[in-house]
C-alpha cells in the first residue's frame, strides 16, 4: 500500500481497525460473559476490507 495515503482512505483503515478490536475485559465481565466475542472481528491477512 502507499506510504502517502489519501484522508479517506486513512479514515477508513483506522475505523476498519477499531471495528476489528476485542471485546473489554470489563465488559465481559459486567455483562457476565454473554458479550465474549465481536461479530465483525476480522484478521488482516484472512478477509480484506474494500477500502
């Protein structure tokens, strides 16, 4: 990928990797482990983002 990327686009890869972060500890441990996962949790290499 480019070293100089366009705004956009930047905007987008780092919402992509927010999206991609685990579930809080604390969040998992309030909710008593019915929230262990994040439905849209995405590896880099496996399934690519169209961004």
């Amino acid at each position: 990928m480019a070293r100089h990327k366009p705004t956009a686009k930047k905007r987008r890869l780092i919402a992509e990797r927010r999206r991609s972060r685990t579930v809080p500890i604390w969040v998992v441990a309030k909710t008593l482990g019915k929230f262990r996962f994040t439905p849209t949790r995405r590896h880099w290499r496996r399934v690519k983002i169209g961004a």
